[in-house]
C-alpha cells in the first residue's frame, strides 16, 4: 500500500485566507481599486519604483489576508515571517528564502 501521510507544502504571502466574518476583504477590494488608479499614474516611473527594498516593501499583501490560512486551515504549520522584506523575499533577500525553502523541502 502507498504512503498517504503528509507532504510538505510552502505559501509565500498566501491571500484569499481571510477570517470567517471579517470585513476586511471589503476593505482590500477599496484599497485594490485604489491601486489600480495610483499603479496607472505610477507607470511611467515602474523601473525606479521596484529598483529598490523599500519600493518592493510597499507592495507587499497585509497580513489580515492570510488569516484563515494560519489560524484555521493550517493551524500546526510553521509560520515564518521576514522581517522588512517585501512581496518579493527572493529578491529583497535570496539566500534567506533559498535556505529556508531548501530546509523544508530536504525534511
């Protein structure tokens, strides 16, 4: 018989997790057209924008969004948060997401 126990599985800055009953999903959309009108005005200056940390930082998903994930889907699964990093660790800091994703996937 095959072995049907658990498989690792990783998630950077998973979204769509929100909690049961929360409203803040209203607020991402709001917050998402928003956006949608600042990144129109912005692209123009997009290389510059995403050349530095602080501009991939600020691109980066709330936290609120990946709630249901942690506290109810996955509730035993490890929860590693980079600090200052942005919406993309494998770029503000490689070799750190690299180790990390490495030390899980060889256990």
């Amino acid at each position: 018989m095959a072995d049907v126990g658990a498989r690792p599985a990783g998630a950077r800055a998973p979204a769509g997790g929100w909690a049961r009953g929360a409203d803040s999903h209203r607020e991402h959309l709001r917050l998402q057209a928003t956006l949608v009108e600042q990144a129109r005005a912005a692209a123009p200056h997009v290389d510059a924008l995403v050349a530095s940390p602080e501009g991939r930082r600020r691109a980066s998903p709330w936290p609120s969004a990946s709630a249901r994930f942690r506290h109810d889907w996955l509730p035993h699964a490890d929860w590693v948060v980079l600090d200052g990093v942005g919406h993309c660790p494998q770029l503000d800091v490689p070799l750190e997401a690299a180790q990390l994703i490495l030390g899980f996937t060889s256990g």
